[in-house]
C-alpha cells in the first residue's frame, strides 16, 4: 500500500510539472475556436480576458494539493495502524474525485493534456490496486 502511495505523490509530483504547459494549450484552443466563430475581427483584448477566465476555471492546482494531502494523510494512517476500511475508502474515494477533475478540466489541451491523462490514469489504477488491498483490512 506504501508503495502505491508513493507512486500517486511521484505522479502528482509529474502532473504538477506538466500544469505550466496548459495554459499556453488552452489559449490556443480558445483563440483557435474564436478564430472559427469570429473570423479575423478579434479584439485581443477580450481575447486575453475571455483566456483569463479558462486559465482560472481550468486550474488544477488545488485538485493536485488536495490529492497530495490525501495521499499523506493515507500514508499517516497506514503508519498508525487501527482500522483502516472505512477512514481508507472514504479517502480513496476522494483521492479518485481529484483526478476525476484534474482530467475533466484537462481536456483538450493537445500534447501537455495528452502526458496529463497518462498520468492522472496512472494514479487512477494505483487507486484502483490500493482499493483492492484495502478490503483485506476490514
């Protein structure tokens, strides 16, 4: 199970590495749907404000902090022992809520959304394999 968990903090480690590429890809996805709406009479201003607001609606900065600190605070209770089922699936359960948004906000996002989903499936099945585990400790 700890070795599960260490691998979801290098991943996470990887998808934050990976975040500063998607802003770039978004601005151009935005400014290529544009260019197909509006034709050439874009206003650059409105299209870096209109860029301000998916940068901001697609962040994943806190999705990656609140899968890290899941990640520790499973890593803590395997370390204190007790009774793990329920405190361990409800933690697993969140975990899964995060990349489940990480990947929805990624979408689309060319070459850095493409290296983003391999990892966020990656966390997703080492998830998958401590959920599995974890009904050995009930």
């Amino acid at each position: 199970l700890r070795a599960h968990a260490q691998s979801i903090l290098a991943a996470s480690a990887g998808i934050e590495s990976i975040r500063s590429a998607i802003g770039p890809a978004l601005q151009q996805r935005l400014h290529d749907k544009l260019t197909d709406l509006l034709g050439a009479s874009m206003d650059p201003a409105r299209l870096a404000q209109e860029v301000a607001l998916l940068a901001d609606r697609s962040d994943i900065g806190e999705e990656i902090m609140r899968l890290k600190i899941h990640t520790v605070r499973m890593l803590d209770m395997l370390k204190a022992g007790g009774e793990l089922g329920k405190k361990l699936e409800f933690i697993l359960q969140e975990m899964h809520r995060e990349v489940n948004t990480i990947l929805s906000k990624c979408n689309g996002t060319g070459e850095a959304g493409r290296g983003l989903a391999e990892l966020g499936l990656a966390v997703k099945s080492e998830i998958e394999k401590v959920r599995e585990q974890s009904l050995n400790l009930e």
